[in-house]
C-alpha cells in the first residue's frame, strides 16, 4: 500500500441514494414547533418557505431516497471526492494511528455546500420556484448556492454576514461569477435589517439575522423560497453522500475508522460525515464520533439543550437543539461558516444522547494545524476545516501516548483559497 | 466507459524520470549568447545565477532524467493529477471529437508551477543556496516557489508585475502566508526598478522587467540565486512529468490524442504537455500541436524569430526565440501569466520548423469559454488557461463540421480562484 494512498471512486461506484437516519435512530426527535402558537408544526406550514419535495424530506422516516438523475449528474461533474492517507502529517505527529481525510474541496465552489445546494435548487426548480434567497456566513454556502442556481435557472440572492462579506471580497466576486446576488447583512433591504441598523449602524451581522433578512425577501416576492444550508434534515439527508462515500472508501482498503471528526457550525458535514455510521454504533460497534467547534462560538459544548429558533427575529419554526441563544452574535472569528447560534436537531440529539463527543478549539490551535497541515499536505484548509484537521491531531497524539493504532478519518469540508484573508 | 470518466493514476505508476527531448530533436537549438560579447554561452557563465545542477540540466543531452527521492515524495503530495473527459463540454459542442483536460489546478498552489518550484528548491537547497530570488506575472509562479522554500528551507523574494499585484492581492496573502517575501515590480529596491520609474512614474510593469530587479537582486546578495518560471530547458523539463502521466494515462485506457493543446506564456506548461509526445510525432503518428497565446501578446504569432534578452535590462543571456522585443510592455490583460515578449528556445524552434501550430485569441473568446467551462464542467479556470480551452473548443467545432472523431486533450494549467479579479 502506498504511503500516499488515495481511495477513488468511479462515477459507478457512487451511492446512488442519500441515507435517512430518522429511519434507525433508537429516539424520536422532538418536532419543530410554530413560533407564534408553540404547537407542533405541520408539514405544510414549512411549505410557505420549502418547496413540496424538500418538505417531504425533512419529515419523512424511509431508509433510503433516491437522488434523482439530473442531481446525480451533477455530483458527477466532480463526485466522487478522495478520500487522502495524510501520510506526511502521521510522520510528523510520530502516531500510529492512521489519519484519513475525506476532501470535499474538489467540489466547484470548494466546500461540501454543493452536495445539498445542488439539490435543493433541483427540487426548487420542479416545483416552479423562480427565485431562491438563502443567507451565508464565510460565504461557501452563498456561492455553493448561486453555482446550483445558475445550473438550473433559478435566481439567486444571496444576504452575507456583513463581517465576513469585508473580510472576503472574493467571495461577493465567485457569487457575481455564478450569477447570484450578494447583499452584506444587515441591509437596508429589509425592515429587519433596517431595524438591527437603527439598533448598531457598526452591527457585524450574525447568521441568524440573515436568514431573518432573507426569510422577509422570501414573503415579500412571487414564486420565491428559502433555502438553507445546513441544520435541517433534509440538509444533512443530502449530506450523507460525503459519509456513503467515506464507508465505500474504506471497504475497499479493508479497513474500519475507529474515530470519525467534523468541524460544527450548523452540523451538515459533520452530519454527511458521521451519519451513515449510525447503524454501526447501534449494532454495537466501537466507533467514536467528535464535532470540533470554536471556542467563540461553543454551541455543542456551553450551549443550553432546548427549543430555540434558528434565526435572530423569530421567524423560523422552534428546533430543540443546543443554542447560545437567538440573539447571540458572535465574535468576529474567521471560521465564519461556524458562527452559529444552534445546531441541527439531529447532531443535538446525538450528542445529547450521549453518542457523540464534541470539543471546543481556540483560534490558535486551529490556524497552527492549519499552517502544518498546509505544508504537509499541500492543501489550505478552510478555516472551519481546520477545526476538523486540529482535532484529528489531537486524536493522533492521544493514540500515541496510549500506543493504539487507531484509524482517524475526519472531513477535510473545503479548501481557504477563497478565505486567504482570514488568515491573513 | 463513464461519461464523466476520470483517468488516475496511483502514485507507483507517477513517471519516475523526467524526459529531455534534447535527446531526441532532430535539429540543433541554436546556443544561448552572452549578452555583452554575444559569444556561446559557456555552461560555467550560467552557474552565477543558477546551481550547478540546473546548469547541467540545462544543457544535457540525456534522454531520461530521474527524478529525486525528495521531489518524487514532494509530488507525490498531489501527483499524479487526474486526465479528466470534458463529457458536458462535448455534448454541449454536439461535437464527436473526444475531449480529455489534464488538470494541474490540484497542485498546492493551484497550478503547474510547482512542478518545476519543488525541484529547483531542492537543487538550490543541496547546492548550498539560501534565498532565492525570482519574478513573477499573475502570481502563480511566486506562489508556486514559496511553497517549495518552505518545504526546503529557503528563503524567497518575488517581484511580481505591478498591474497583477494591484489586481490580484490574494497573490500576495499566499505567498506570504508560505513564507515569501513579495515587492510590486517596478520597486525602488534595485537601481533599475528606480530607473524605470524615474521614466514613469505609472508604470505597468512586465516580466522583463521583473526579471531585471530580480537578477539585480541575485547579484547584490550572498548565496543568493536566481528561479525561472518558464523559458529554460530546465523549466521545461521538469514540466515534462504532465506529458508523460497523460501518456500514461491513455494507455490506461487505449486511446491516441490527435491533438495536444496548450496556452502559451513562455511555454513550460505546454512544452510539459506536447515534449514528451515528440517522438511519437518525430516517429511519423499524425499528431498535431497548438499553443493558443492571447491577441495581446502574440509572441508566437507575430513575433519575429531572433536572438533577444529574456529581461528588459539585458542582463540575461541572449537566446534565440520567437520575441516582440524586450522592450514591449504588454496591455493590462487578465491573463498576467502569458504576457511576456519572448518564448522558450524549445517552443520556439518547433514552431519555427512546422512542428507546431499557433494561434492567438481576444479576451472575448477566452473569457466565452472560462465562462462555458465553469458551468459545463465545475472548474473556474484560471485566465491563462482558458486560453487552452478556447484552442479546444476551436478544434471540437472543426472536427464536428468534418465529422472527424478525433481526441483532444490540452492542459488545464491552473484554476482561477485566486485570480477571480480578473473576471470581475
């Protein structure tokens, strides 16, 4: 076996469904409930703002959905993605352990964002929708959404976190190349963002008061909808290709990860990475899962277990999941992908259920494992990335000092080329 | 076969020896001159700015140069690099030529650069050396040697042409984030930086110019040398590893490519391409060459056939090239990394004795195709290289009007996405 052992896949070998883990989870999710009325939300109220396929999904609890021809093509266009040995960076750590990494930033955008934006603008688009408003922190999802957009005729706009929006002009540039629309929020577009302006002209803008910003965008036009990029089930329903992909990976090489990492923002490529091992931790297994987030920003680790919305003004449906709280506006951290208030219903579940680990990393720790990394591996990680990469490193020097050869896989979720400037 | 077929290669079958068709030419290359006696250049008078290595690399006439351990692990971090089938761009075309791209951009850096970054780092690093000095157009060279530096320890300086600088101030973050040191070209650290600037006070500057400072730079500092992007032999050879793994790669999968394209600057990344394919040529196979130059800096196209410097000063040696005059100071086009008034000897002499086709093309058609390409086929390509794929539409449609199956295979040289300004 090669010391720089890549694992392809063939267009053939991709999973040509999504895994749904509502189908095996030994608990039931507690339901979103309608903000006003704290009644259990119905189906249909969700499709106000989803269109009809992608409500279906969120809900439904069936094993298996099948991704349909046209989105498979279009995974096709750069799926399946590597899974690399990080060869150069177990010599370094002087580890046993063996250290993989699926690497997402082969996709067109650079980020795992195009396995569900690819999607949601697909089901959109059957459904008639002509314009899709979405919100995007670092950006990957805002661009990851107008390059879908552009591949099935649908309008996009796009309201970025007014921090970040600054701090990487690059992004507003590859948006405007796919032919979307990018305002820094808060605007004085909406009478939300108008309204958090009047509050703090300097407002650095948060997540949450994006999708507020772009949830009013949505009421306010014809035949437009919503669409998000992480947190909800179908998001990380579409997700599970990256984790289908890393199973089929490692059968190949005969081999079983013992540990599996992803960086937590909203929880979708951590939820793609580790949910279709779902049924083998239930069989018993020992497999370990581990969210790594910032520490600025430590939903999983200090946020409060409980009903929460998603964004700032209220708008969206009550989740039960780990938050900091709706009004919570995080410091200016460059992993700006991972400055949000919540979490997936999904992962909180997990993790409240005991079947997830989740650590918090400062900045430090994360940008010198992106710095060694980089040089090692000759790939610069997105800044979220790195959190994944910091706690893999960890994990590695854990297995050294216990003298275990442990299999680490962790999602490499997009590269920093397009976020130079937080390193900077 | 797939229609998104990917062709890779695992790193034991990545080339383990570099091809030097000096071996093999079957004409002379007319000598390089000393720039104040115009005599032969002795070996020895190139050993001032270059290691002893490289000056043997660039004048030897052995057929096979094997690659060294080091290096060999060095690419092996990214290489081999995928030979990819452009099926959405074919049936796009309604074209019945098989279209196949190599594609460079997966290196660290994003382009070819470090193919010929890594190796001339390692001789410079075993030779003693401990800055390196060089210039560079867009970025992608500069980029590309600082990541080699830091993998070998040395130190690098760049002088990057102002206009790029200006335009593309991500250029900048990465070189520094790898280490480099980086100075807009013109700059008032050298005495001929000054002097140009005296002149205009506004100008642009060019690679000539650039390559002036740097070498005023070598000559002022203690084992300091000088680091060419393109041009020498040398720089082609190494470049060769892309020929060879695309041969490999269509044997792979028992297929010929009638025609072989590539953009042209100075000509290492498609000399890289088209070399090693030289003896099938020289063998009698119908196999066609094009290197596709943008309108604004014909050098191939227009330019006249004559010994010239490389820089604007005159310092380098005089070498017999296809040249618009050391003194011509390109537009402001996007392509940074083609604007420069002279070629590599080697391109230079085939294209001299029909060997090889060239064409040149406006912005228009290229940016059409960066434009076709990103949506068809998920990669943003870097401006230069849209050159490239601008030459392969052109060959597509001419084989649909004569309903010719013929293979086509050129090379993605890079991505765009540090050089998105450029498409603004």
């Amino acid at each position: 076996m090669s010391r720089r052992e890549r694992i392809y896949l063939s267009v053939e070998e991709m999973p040509k469904y999504w895994y749904n883990v509502l189908a095996d989870l030994p608990f039931q999710l507690d339901p979103p409930l309608n903000p006003q009325t704290r009644e259990v939300l119905k189906p249909e109220e969700l499709g106000a703002i989803f269109p009809q396929p992608l409500v279906e999904q969120e809900v439904t609890t069936e094993r298996f959905i099948k991704i349909p021809k046209k989105v498979f093509d279009e995974y096709a266009v750069f799926r399946p993605s590597p899974l690399i040995r990080a060869s150069n960076l177990e010599e370094y750590l002087e580890t046993p352990a063996k250290i993989y990494y699926k690497y997402e930033g082969v996709s067109p955008t650079g980020s795992h964002k195009t396995n569900t934006s690819i999607p949601q603008a697909y089901y959109n688009m059957i459904s008639g929708t002509k314009t899709l408003v979405t919100e995007t922190g670092a950006g990957q999802w805002g661009t990851a959404l107008s390059y879908a957009g552009l591949k099935f005729g649908l309008n996009i706009e796009v309201y970025m976190v007014k921090t970040s929006f600054e701090q990487k002009p690059m992004r507003k540039l590859i948006i405007n190349f796919f032919g979307g629309k990018v305002s820094p929020s808060p605007s004085l577009n909406t009478e939300f963002g108008k309204k958090m302006l009047d509050i703090d002209r300097e407002n650095p803008g948060s997540l949450g008061i994006a999708i507020s910003e772009a949830l009013e965008e949505v009421f306010k036009k014809d035949n437009a909808k919503y669409a998000l990029g992480s947190v909800l089930n179908h998001v990380l329903l579409h997700q599970t290709i990256i984790g289908l992909e890393i199973k089929k990976q490692f059968e190949k090489i005969n081999i079983k990860p013992d540990v599996i990492i992803g960086c937590h923002g909203g929880g979708s490529n951590l939820g793609g990475t580790i949910l279709p091992f779902i049924p083998e931790k239930l069989s018993g297994e020992k497999i370990e899962f581990l969210a790594c987030e910032p520490k600025s920003c430590p939903t999983l680790t200090e946020g409060e277990y409980r009903y929460d919305n998603g964004d700032t003004a209220g708008l969206t449906p009550l989740m039960m999941m780990y938050t900091l709280g709706k009004e919570f506006i995080p410091p200016k951290i460059h992993a700006g992908g991972l400055r949000y208030h919540g979490s997936a219903p999904i992962i909180a579940k997990l993790k409240h259920e005991n079947m997830l680990n989740a650590i918090a990393l400062d900045q430090e720790e994360t940008f010198e494992a992106a710095r060694i990394f980089s040089k090692l591996e000759g790939i610069i990680p997105a800044p979220e990335s790195s959190h994944a990469i910091a706690g893999a490193i960890r994990e590695a020097i854990k297995a050294k000092e216990n003298k275990e050869e442990k299999v680490i896989v962790f999602t490499l979720s997009g590269h920093g080329l397009l976020d130079l400037t937080a390193y900077a």
